[in-house]
C-alpha cells in the first residue's frame, strides 16, 4: 500500500484549511528527534488501511508548513502525540497536542492518544490520559500491540473475544499449583548435524551451524526437523586455517554474517540454497572476531549482534564497533570504538528490543550498558556484575527478554537482571544453574519470553522466567556438554550444539 501522497486527492483540500471534513484518520505530532519512530507508526498505520498525515512524507517542498499543521490539527480525526523526553521540551509539539486535547477535553472522542517511545512522564494533563507504550517490545509485538490498542480506542471499549473464567474456578486452579504455563517436554528430532554454533532464519525455515575445526558454516533446511536438508555447499574463509566460526542472520533474513579467522564477511542469503558474497570484508579487529550471533525476537548474541531493525551491527573482540549496514555492499564503521578503559577485552554483545541499549560484556566478568540512541555517539550507562560476583569468570553469553526489560547474562551461572531502568539495573533471584553444574556457555530466551535455555558442560538447563523474580526448572538438563543454544523464532524447535561438533534438534512445542 502506497503512503499518504498515494490518495492525495482524497486527502487534500483547500490550503486554507476551510474544509471541515476530516480527511485523515490520524495527524501524528512528533519532533524531529523521533523521526524514525514517526515514520515506522506511519508505515503500521498506512498498512492497516488507515489515513495519515505526518511532516515526514507529506510536507512537501512547495507547501506550507504552518497551513499543512493547521490541517493536521484541524481535519484529522485524532492526533497522536509521539511522547519523549525530547518531544515534551518541543514548544510546536505542545501547542499540536494541546490542541487536540482542547478540542475534546474529557476524552470522549480520544481526539489525543500519545503514544510513549520511552519510560518518560507524562506531565500535566498529560497524566490524565492513558497513553500507548511501545518502548520495550521487539518489532513484532510493537506492532500488534499498536493496531490492537489503535483499535480499541476508536471503539471506545475492550470486551474479551471469550467468557471470562468463573472466578472460583481460577482460584481452585491456582491453588492446585497448575501453572498456566505448561511447555512439553523436549523431544529430540531426526539426526544430529554438525556444528558448534547455531543460529535460526528469522523465519525459522533455515538453520546455520557454524564449525570450529576449519572455520565453515553449513546451512540446513529445516522445514521438516525430523529430516533436515544441505543447502549448498559451506560458507567460510579461504584462509584455509582451522578457527572457530559463528554466525547472525539479519531480522529481514536477507543477510548472513560469518565471522571467523580476523574477519567477518556478510552474504546475501536471499535464496538460502544460494548464497552470494556480497560487499567487502570487515576486518577492524584486533583478533579474531569469532562467535557472532544475532538478536532474532529471542535476544542471544556471543560477539556480534544486529539491531532489530537490521540497520547497525555491533562486532567485539577487545573493543566494541559499530556498522552501519543499511548498505551492506558497503559497511560503514560508526564513530569510535567503546572501549571504557577495558584492559581484557569485550566479549558477547547483545541489542534491546528496542535497539537503544547495547549490552556487552568482557573477559572480567562486567557487563556494561551503552545508549545507542545515536549509534555514531554510544554513551556509557554504567557496568553491572563488576566486583559483585566475586569470580573472576568472563562472560560467555547474554540474552535480552523478548520484552526487554530483563538481561540474562551467563559466566558460570546464569544471572537474571531488571534494566527496564538501564541506569539502575537490579538484580533479580538466585543463580541459575544445570543441578550442580557450573560453566553455563550459551544463554536464550524462548520467543514469548517465557522459557530460558542455558547450556554448558552439564548439558541444557530450561526454567519458567514468567516470573523472574523466582525462576521455575523444568526438569533435568537436556543431555550433552552445550556449547551454542538457539530457539527457532516461531517457538517450535531448539538448537544445541555441543563441543563435540554435533547439533541437536529437539522439538518443544
């Protein structure tokens, strides 16, 4: 579906604003710091069949910006009020929701509906309107969550498509200790396949393993698991020395990264069976930048991570970098290393749902926090875990909650913390750990955030992380000393792969 210029005879009316019918289901107020955001609702909004207006697409040059904000104002049905810290020092941006709110003061028309980009306050009379939030979701629940919320507010009431249940019953079920969330028991699939690290298609169609003997990379139909297919032949170096290799789709699954010697190389991976080199080779490293994975809904990332929206890849070895890959034929490194005076180097990497915080941890065991807001700017939130653990254990892995609020982050055992306020972070429960077992390697949140998969030598830990606060087993550890642990996007399998070389498949819903 086109943008607003698509329907401009429908849309535009005379420049002095006299024509009182709406011609817009939503006129979005935002400053130019949320441009991005802007244009990303826009997009949703336009998708779902809606009409909108918004600065970025549809003031033109040649046209009048003030006259084309009056008709915002004016002629569409609703403003929506792109709620920052940003947009809340935004004089123009006052004046844009203050008007809407004037011209239905108590709400019952939901002429305003601001949508919060961050955790920001809502001062004023501000407070008194129950906002949308969207900070702290991946792509795709962000998206649902803003056309279902968009929906109820032009109904003006949420009823359950179902009868709600007798409430004595949900007590006596709750009494009984019968969980509402139940996964089945993992079953393995088919035969092992190679590789000491994995990573899903974001469609979930394709796996990658990733081979520490020569440094190749396999991919694998995995449509039908119990009997996964070869597609081509393997991807890697031509160095033709053995070093251990890993691997990170991209969220569009149009680009696979593959790092292994002193380099990472992205391939077009369009057509899965066949892959093509694409732009040059990214080597600004100071050793290998081996053990690359990527944030796909689940959080899991060793050195390298995409953001969610494909734009920018994080790389560490001693040091942090970011890429901008929005052209992958030609990444572009982004301003400077993030070093924080590092002395042992930076290991896995890892991206919020939300892109705006980066997690990256070292070979001391700290884990600190970036804004990356402005990707060519990274600023430093603070560190967690330095000094506290009392090991020494470098981290191994990290995984963000598909809600984002939460970060595990494994060394020997697995720590779950709350970085809803990154600035703050906040320990949360007791260790995790596979029984006895220490050494926890690789970490993964299952797609709806209920389920944590840890691996190491003691084999493949799952617990309930519904409620973080008290983490939940789920039985015994799945057999085999785990190196890489990966959950398919769409929830239905688990990858492990084992220091041994072979990769696992095993059904979990």
């Amino acid at each position: 579906m086109g943008s607003t210029g698509d329907r401009a005879g429908d849309l535009l009316g005379s420049e002095d604003g006299s024509d009182p019918a709406p011609r817009w289901d939503f006129f979005v107020s935002y400053t130019a710091a949320d441009k991005r955001w802007a244009e990303w609702i826009s997009w949703q909004l336009e998708a779902a069949d809606y009409r909108v207006l918004v600065q970025a697409w549809d003031f033109v040059p040649g046209s009048n910006w003030a006259v084309r904000m009056q008709q915002g104002v004016v002629h569409a049905q609703r403003t929506i009020a792109l709620l920052s810290t940003e947009y809340l020092k935004s004089v123009y941006g006052q004046s844009e929701w203050q008007a809407a709110h004037a011209a239905d003061p108590l709400g019952f028309a939901r002429k305003l509906l601001p949508i919060r980009l961050e955790d920001c306050p809502r001062p004023g009379l501000l407070s008194q309107i129950v906002s949308i939030d969207l900070f702290g979701h991946s792509a795709d629940v962000a998206r649902q969550h803003l056309l279902d919320t968009i929906a109820t507010a032009l109904a003006g009431r949420v009823k359950p498509a179902a009868e709600p249940i007798f409430p004595p019953a949900a007590q006596e079920s709750r009494a009984a200790g019968l969980a509402v969330h139940r996964p089945p028991r993992p079953r393995p699939l088919g035969q092992p396949l190679t590789g000491h690290g994995v990573a899903f298609s974001p469609d979930s169609r394709t796996l990658a393993s990733a081979s520490n003997n020569d440094g190749k990379v396999q991919l694998w139909d995995v449509t039908d698991p119990e009997a996964p297919r070869k597609l081509g032949d393997s991807l890697g170096s031509a160095s033709g020395f053995a070093t251990q290799a890993s691997v990170a789709f991209s969220p569009d699954d149009t680009i696979l990264a593959i790092a292994n010697d002193l380099s990472l190389r992205l391939w077009d991976v369009t057509d899965p069976a066949s892959p093509r080199r694409i732009g040059g080779t990214l080597t600004h490293h100071s050793k290998p930048a081996t053990m690359f994975r990527l944030f796909v809904g689940s959080s899991h990332s060793l050195m390298a991570a995409f953001s969610t929206d494909g734009g920018v890849l994080a790389t560490a070895d001693k040091m942090v970098r970011l890429w901008d890959v929005t052209g992958p034929a030609n990444p572009r490194s982004l301003g400077q290393p993030l070093m924080n005076g590092q002395t042992r180097g930076m290991r896995p990497v890892a991206f919020s749902p939300t892109d705006r915080i980066l997690a990256s941890g070292s070979d001391d065991g700290a884990v600190w926090l970036w804004d990356t807001t402005d990707p060519t700017a990274p600023s430093c939130l603070g560190s967690i875990l330095n000094g506290r653990t009392g090991t020494g254990w470098p981290v191994e892995s990290m995984a963000f909650s598909t809600e984002g609020g939460v970060l595990a982050v494994a060394d020997e055992v697995v720590r779950l913390w709350d970085v809803s306020d990154p600035a703050n972070p906040r320990l949360l429960g007791q260790p995790l750990m596979n029984g006895q077992t220490r050494g926890i390697r690789s970490v993964a949140f299952s797609p709806d955030g209920r389920t944590l998969a840890g691996g190491g030598g003691g084999g493949t830990g799952l617990w309930d992380v519904g409620d973080p606060e008290a983490p939940r087993s789920l039985g015994r550890p799945l057999p085999g000393s785990a190196k890489s642990v990966a959950f398919s996007p769409d929830g239905r399998l688990l990858a492990i792969a084992t220091s041994g070389g072979a990769v696992r498949l095993w059904q979990i819903s």
